[in-house]
C-alpha cells in the first residue's frame, strides 16, 4: 500500500508560468506537479496534486485528507496564506502534518505577505527556493513520517 501525499495550491498559482516569471520563474503548473510526482516516488509517496482559486474548496481537501490514509500535506495555499482562517482552523482539526510552502521568499516581499495564518498550525514552512520549495517540502514530510 502506498503512501500519499496531498499537494495542495492556492488562488492563481494556476496561472504560474504567465505570472510574474521575476518572482515565480517560468515553470508552469504542471512542470510542479510533474517534478513532486517525480520526487514522490524516489521518497516511496504516491502524490495527489491539486489546485484551486477558491477557499472552501482547499477546506474541503484538508478535511478529506483528515479522513483518508493520506500522510502528510505540502501546502502552497497562495494570497490565501495572508488571510485565512478558515484553513488555519481546517488544518488544526485533523492529525495529518502539514507543511506550508511558498515558491517566493515571502519575507523579502509587501509587508502584508510577511504575516501568514496558517504558519502556527503547520509543523514547518519552506519559502524562497523557487519551485524547488515543492520537493523541499515532500523531504520534510518524509523526515517527519518515516
């Protein structure tokens, strides 16, 4: 029986690859995906990667995750990191850990992307490694499920 994993992404990380190529590079999407599933199988996960531009929907996954026998969550959770509760809150009603990651060094960025809502539910965040943030955070949760 495999290991899973869900990747979760936010608003508009979709449109990577169009969207600021300066701050988020070039890959698309789907480049991420292909990358985690790639770095899922040499760390003996299955990966069920996932994007959505709207919030209730990401709960919905969260809580999913909570249900099945998935083992960890990496979450890019977008703008939404900055402003939401509601998966702060969805994050800390289930047992599976999760990783918060941002493909940008927030920290470096608008104030407003310095604070995030999610970071005190999570066991760590990964930021401002490009793309390579991704495979940074199925590590992570390898290290903390093994």
């Amino acid at each position: 029986m495999s290991k899973t994993i869900f990747v979760l992404n936010g608003p508009n990380l979709n449109m990577l690859g169009k969207r600021e190529p300066g701050i988020y590079g070039g890959g698309t999407l789907k480049d991420i995906e292909n990358d985690c599933i790639a770095a899922g199988r040499e760390l003996g996960f299955e990966i069920d990667f996932r994007q959505s531009n709207h919030e209730g929907v990401l709960v919905d996954w969260i809580h999913e995750a909570g249900d099945k026998a998935v083992v960890g969550i990496a979450i890019n959770a977008g703008a939404y990191t900055h402003t939401s509760i509601a998966l702060h809150d969805a994050i800390r009603a289930i047992s599976v850990p999760v990783v918060e990651l941002h493909i940008s060094n927030v920290h470096a960025r608008e104030e407003f992307r310095h604070h995030s809502m999610i970071a005190p539910a999570v066991k760590g965040v990964i930021c401002g490694f490009g793309t390579a943030s991704y495979v940074l955070a199925l590590h992570a949760l390898k290290s903390i499920t093994a």
